[in-house]
C-alpha cells in the first residue's frame, strides 16, 4: 500500500507492505522510497516493511528552505503514528542513518533496533561543513550537473560500468528533485548533531554495513564505532563502495534480515 500523511502544511509520502515486525527503511541523500523495491519485496515476506519518502526527496514535500534531521525524524514517527505502529526497527542508508539516529535519539521508546547502512554516527567535520558548503553552491549553480557527477562515485571504481543501467536510474529519479530539496538536505547533514555517544548509551541492537571501497565513508573509523554499542552486527563487503544495497544485494538482504530477527529475540 503506497499513502500518504498531512505533516506541516505538506504531504509525507510512504509504502507499508507485508506483515510481522515492523521494519522501517530509510533512504539516503538524492534517493528515495523506489531504492528500497527490490529489498522491500524480499524482507516484506517475513516482516511489515515501511519505506519513506523523506522532506524534499521523492513525492514527499519540501519544507522551508532550512530543513533538520529532528524534522526528518519527526516525519517518520508521524508516519508510523498514522500506522499505529508503536516499536520498529529503523534502518537508514547513507544520510537516512543520521535520519534513523535522530529517531532513535528523540523516540528511543520506539526503537527495536538501529541500523546504519552505508552510514555513521559522528557529526561533520570542521572540512566536511566547508565541502557541504560547497556543494551547496554547486547545487546554486547547477544542480543537474551535481546530481550527474554526484552519483557515480557512490560506487566502488569497478563496479560504475557493472552497474551503468543502475547509475542511470538513480540519476533520472535524483532529477526529479528540485533545488530547494536538494540544499536543505545538504544543510540538515552539515547541522546534525554529534551521535557517538548515543550508541553507547542505546539498549537495543544496532548494526552497520560497511563497503570496503566506500568513497564517501572512512571504514576504518566506522569499524571503530562498531565497538561503541553493547550490541553490535557488522557487515563487512569487500569490492563495495557507499551502495551495497545494489552492489552487494544479497549479502545486504540476508544480514538485514538476520539483524532484525536477532531484534526480536
């Protein structure tokens, strides 16, 4: 079932499919509801799968030009308020983990497990504020051309031809974003608060999948904040870059069931 909520003078787009353990999916920058389809339809045989589209991403609103992650979040708990939905496991990729761990920060009555995929719990750098203002812009400029150069290097440097049809997808439905989305995203990320802290404090499990050849994550100092939580699942993948839900499917697919099963033991 694909719906939507009222939130905040706009509308909060979301597909709820299957039945079980609630199991919530959260993009990443530049994507939206549509990456999870493929995952979705394999988890939504054993659980109930809720993806959403976040502020300015997909069919979902923008919501003034200076969007937070706590607003992101708020939309997600509103979505599962709708569905009567009171304890979940959140899973976010890439920025939807810093979305995933500001839920997990403002409603931690409502977390079953936590999962950083392709994602991390720090704050940005001092440099990474500066190359968020950066992109920013870029984004002024021309946000065709940053979406079009932005994408591939998601991907480890083999696999851009492996997976070009893939990368062109993900191109045509990022476009479809406008501007405004696209800046507000980018300043929520450089705003997010710090979260180190937080995996040590949490009671529930919490995972990470890790891409070897990420080149928009350091693994090294993830593999370092695996150590923080009093329960941690790791997924390492070799020859994977920052889109292992794609270039790694089943290996994702199969810890991410595992890790929500291990939820609800």
């Amino acid at each position: 079932m694909q719906s939507f909520i009222e939130f905040r003078q706009g509308k909060i787009f979301f597909r709820d499919e299957g039945h079980g353990k609630p199991i919530v999916l959260i993009h990443g920058f530049l994507e939206n509801l549509n990456m999870w389809i493929p995952m979705a339809k394999t988890l939504s045989q054993s659980f109930r799968v809720i993806t959403i589209d976040l502020p300015g991403h997909g069919r979902s609103d923008v919501f003034g030009k200076y969007t937070t992650m706590d607003l992101m979040a708020t939309a997600v708990n509103e979505v599962l308020e709708t569905l009567s939905i009171f304890k979940a496991v959140v899973i976010g990729h890439s920025m939807g983990g810093y979305v995933a761990q500001t839920f997990a920060e403002l409603y931690p009555e409502k977390l079953a497990g936590l999962g950083y995929f392709h994602s991390h719990a720090a704050a940005d750098s001092p440099e990474a504020k500066i190359n968020r203002g950066r992109a920013i812009k870029i984004v002024e400029e021309n946000h065709a051309n940053f979406i079009s150069s932005f994408i591939p290097d998601l991907f480890a440097q083999e696999n851009k031809t492996i997976y070009a049809k893939e990368i062109d997808w993900l191109k045509t439905e990022a476009q479809k974003m406008t501007k405004e989305g696209i800046i507000s995203a980018l300043q929520a990320m450089r705003e997010r608060r710090d979260g180190t802290k937080l995996l040590a404090q949490l009671h529930v499990p919490i995972m990470f999948i890790i891409g070897k050849s990420d080149p928009r994550m350091n693994p090294e100092l993830m593999k370092l904040q695996t150590w923080l939580p009093k329960k941690s699942h790791v997924l390492l993948l070799e020859n994977v870059g920052h889109m292992g839900y794609l270039e790694s499917f089943e290996p994702c697919t199969t810890f991410l069931k595992g890790f929500v099963e291990a939820c609800s033991s």
